[in-house]
C-alpha cells in the first residue's frame, strides 16, 4: 500500500495506492497520519483513489475517520469495484464520492470551435468533446450540464452531456449520437448560402427570446453575472473605465428571457435542417439585448484573432449576423432596426472587455491591447455610448 500526500494553499490531495486490506491497514494509517502532519494546515482533503484497487472494512474506517477530520473530504476516481463497496456500504450517501472517469485523448482530433472557457474537437462522426481549460473544477463542469438539462426542459435546443471525463489533466464534456456541423464550418463551406443560413440563426435567437425563464430555478441572472465580471476587470482598467461599463449594464431594462450569451456560429451545430447549441456556460435569464449584445462582440467587433477564434473570415462572419439581424426584427423599418443594432453595438462593449475575467494571468501585453482599444472605442465615445444608454428603456418585452 502507497501513500503520498501534497498540499497547495490549504487544498490538499493524498493518493492512495495498491489494496487497502486488513493486513495493510495498521500500516497505512501510520503513513496517512505521516503525510498529512507533513502538509500543514489543510482547509480541504481530496483523497485521489485512482490507485486503490480493494478496499476492506478496515479501510473503510480510515475513510470515515478522515471524512469526520477534514469536514471538505471527497474520495476521487474510484475504480468501479472499489465504488460498488462505497455504495453497498452507504458511504456514497455520507461523503462525497466520485467515480474515475473515462479518459480521452485528442491528439490529431479536429476542432471544430475555440473560446474562453475551453476546445470543442469532434473525435468521430458521431461524437464531440468539449475541453475545459486548464484550472476549471468539476464544480463548474456540473454547473454547465445543470445549465443545459434546465434550459433543454423549457424549449432551449440544446446537446446535452451526462459524461465528464478527463483529458489529460483537464476536464471535458462528450456529447455523443451529434451528426452536426458547426454553423461555422456550414458558412465556410456553402458561403453562397449566407442568407439560408443568417435566417436560421436569427430563428434560433428569436425561439430563446420567446421562453420565460420561472422563478426559483438554477438559471441566473445575466444582469448579475455582467456586473461580477466588470467588478473584476477593475484590476485591469481605472475607476472611470469601470464606472462607465457599470453604467452601460445598469442601463440596460430587466427581463426574463432565456439567454444563451455565447451564441457565436461554432456554438450553434446544425442537425437534419435545425440548429442545436452547444457550450452552455454562460446561459442565464434577462433582457434578449444583453444576448444580442455578446454575440456582436463576437461576430462583429472580436479582440483577437478573428479566424482562430470565430474560424471565418471576417468579412463573411459580418455578412451572417448582419443578415441575422435583419431577419431578427423582421417586418420592421430600416430606421428601427438601425436604432436596435446601435443599442446592440453598445451593450457589446462591455463584452469587448470582460473576457478578460475569465482569467488572472492575461500577457501584459494583451492587457495592454485591450486598454488602448478600451481608449478607442469606448472613452472617446463616451456621450455617445451614455446618450444610447438612455435609449435602452423604449426596448420593452412583450
């Protein structure tokens, strides 16, 4: 029986290894008790159990023993002998207690869409897989595919993924039985079929802006989540930065609406004729602008790489949501429509920036870029940017 323990800023891992039977127990609690003194202070135990092959009665009270000594104790990776003892046993229901997941590897798979949170690669004609940057918990895994089961159950078209598993030391999402293609690589394919295509997109956009989100749900508030994420940027930018982009979302009319916030072409995938989304990170309730507003971040006014990150040329990426939008306010006047896409360009510039909070550890010179362009596009513009604002409130809900 192996034994090793490590401990980063109070989140501490101790692994085990080989059979914790009888006749090794004695010894493994005198290793434990070794390896955990030698950590220092633990605010948080995760036993990896991906090394445990058996595991006797007697182990089963060192487990307890530590789930009672360490209140944040979870037992990881169980191999599934080892989790059918846990679970006849009751210990599932007692301590936190996870399965070893499948593990995939990607090398030499396409991908077929890249953004803040993570890379969607297709690993055959049936399956994608979407992998989570470095750093991303578990918890947070399982908040995207609470997202998506509670946003398919009121009318959201969306895959969903019940399989996390690991990539390498990441975490990722498989969605299988999806023979779909990006709504990205059907533009860069058909681009004579722009117009097909733009009224798709903004049918799609319309059928989430007609759901109501109910009270009481998981789903949260977008107007929430923009302020929190302009709260951080604050480390990047100065007061008057913050205080005008804090303005901009505090302008913007309360609603109830289902938003996906991350609706760019890759994160739609077209199945028999229909569109279907994937990526539900970022989806919440509110105001259908503050949707529109993130996708013309994207699509039209991207910092970054443009093609690496949309994967279009710009121009195309452009003529799409351009298009989209026209038949998103279908029926109504060219000045009316212009008037809502200048409310949309507005909104989107406080997308532009909060990317950045995705992260702490952005290049200096990306926090540079992004400054001078924050200096272009918006301080320069600020009348204008605060008289929209104030335009916001004639955009009712039905």
């Amino acid at each position: 029986m192996k034994v090793t323990a490590n401990n980063r800023n109070g989140q501490a891992t101790l692994t085990l290894e080989g059979r914790m039977d009888t006749s090794a127990t004695a010894q493994a609690t005198a290793d434990i008790d070794a390896q955990l003194a030698a950590c220092g202070k633990i605010d948080c135990l995760t036993c990896d159990a991906a090394g445990l092959e058996y595991i006797s009665s007697s182990g089963l009270r060192i487990l307890l023993g530590l789930a009672k000594r360490f209140p944040n104790f979870r037992v990881t990776e169980v191999c599934p002998d080892v989790y059918q003892v846990l679970e006849m046993t009751g210990f599932t229901k007692i301590m936190n207690v996870e399965k070893a997941m499948r593990r995939f590897s990607v090398d030499g798979c396409q991908i077929i869409g890249r953004g803040g949170v993570g890379v969607v690669y297709r690993i055959d004609d049936d399956t994608i897989i979407k992998v989570f940057r470095e750093g991303t918990t578990i918890d947070e895994v399982q908040t995207e595919i609470t997202m998506a089961k509670e946003s398919f159950v009121l009318g959201m078209p969306t895959a969903i993924s019940f399989d996390i598993v690991r990539v390498g030391s990441q975490y990722g999402l498989v969605y299988e039985l999806l023979k779909a293609d990006t709504l990205t690589a059907c533009l860069r394919r058909e681009p004579q079929r722009v117009d097909e295509f733009a009224r798709l997109y903004a049918s799609l956009f319309r059928h989430l802006h007609d759901i109501r989100v109910p009270k009481g749900g998981n789903i949260p508030s977008s107007i929430e989540r923009e302020e929190e994420a302009v709260r951080i940027i604050s480390r990047y930018f100065d007061a008057p930065a913050i205080d005008l982009l804090m303005r901009i979302v505090q302008s913007i009319p309360q609603g109830d609406r289902l938003l996906h916030c991350d609706l760019q072409t890759k994160n739609a995938m077209l199945q028999n004729g229909e569109l279907m989304l994937i990526d539900m990170g970022e989806v919440g309730y509110g105001h259908p602008i503050i949707d529109l507003g993130h996708s013309h971040s994207a699509m039209m006014a991207l910092v970054g790489d443009y093609e690496q990150i949309i994967g279009l040329p710009r121009q195309l990426a452009n003529d799409v949501w351009m298009k989209m939008i026209q038949y998103y306010f279908e029926g109504q006047s060219a000045d009316f429509i212009k008037h809502r896409t200048e409310q949309i360009a507005v909104v989107s510039c406080v997308r532009n920036f909060t990317w950045l909070s995705l992260s702490n550890s952005f290049p200096d010179e990306v926090i540079r870029h992004c400054q001078e362009l924050f200096a272009e596009r918006v301080t320069k513009r600020k009348d204008y940017i605060l008289s929209v604002c104030d335009t916001f409130k004639d955009w009712t809900l039905d």
